[in-house]
C-alpha cells in the first residue's frame, strides 16, 4: 500500500493592478493639483493631460503617497521602491512604480507575508 500526501491547492489573487494604478494616480493628482494651487500655477483640465504634464513629484512625498496604496495590495510597501530624486509627471511615476509594486507583491506572496 502506497501512502502519499495530499497538497493544499495554493490559491493566489491575481494582482490587483488596476485598481493599484488607479489608486495611485489618484493620490498622485490630488498631490500635483494641491501643490500647483499653492505655487499658483495652471494644470490642463483633462485628467490626461494633468498626468502628462511636466510636474516634480518629490520623492519624499510619493513615499507618503504609498501608505494609501497599501490597502489595495494589502501590505506594506518599502520606501526603496520609490526612485530617489522623484518624477517628471504622474505618468512617469506610475510607469515606474507599477512593476516595482507588483514585484514587491510577488515577493510578498512567495515569503508568506513577510516584508524582508
């Protein structure tokens, strides 16, 4: 008689990307349109175009901007993960961050929840 041992089936939701990007790009907009009221200077008036636009993101405040972010992929995210010296435009740092956070995520997943 053969005795073996059955696996639990690893179950892992899909990356929640969109909804990452979205949340980010939000935060990111609030963030831009706050700090152009301040400085007094115009942002275009499509969502597109203000993501486009040529804007510093300082990368101080994109890091605070990654705690909101952290409820959609459900852990902490590293401060390492934000360029160092920021972003020319929203869309910039979106397309930066996003595969940084989904590998983070992976990598996340794969140690059991553990930040390392």
């Amino acid at each position: 008689m053969t005795v073996g041992t059955i696996a639990k089936p690893v179950t892992t939701k899909a990356f929640p990307g969109a909804a990452t990007a979205a949340k980010l790009r939000d935060l990111l907009l609030e963030a831009v349109m706050s700090h152009a009221q301040l400085k007094g200077y115009t942002l275009p008036a499509d969502i597109a175009g203000k993501c486009g636009a040529a804007v510093h993101l300082d990368s101080l405040c994109v890091v605070d901007l990654l705690c909101g972010v952290e409820s959609v992929v459900g852990f902490e995210l590293k401060d390492s993960l934000v360029k160092t010296g920021g972003y020319r435009s929203i869309n910039d740092a979106i397309e930066h961050l996003m595969p940084h956070i989904e590998k983070a995520r992976t990598k996340n997943n794969s140690t059991g929840g553990k930040n390392e």
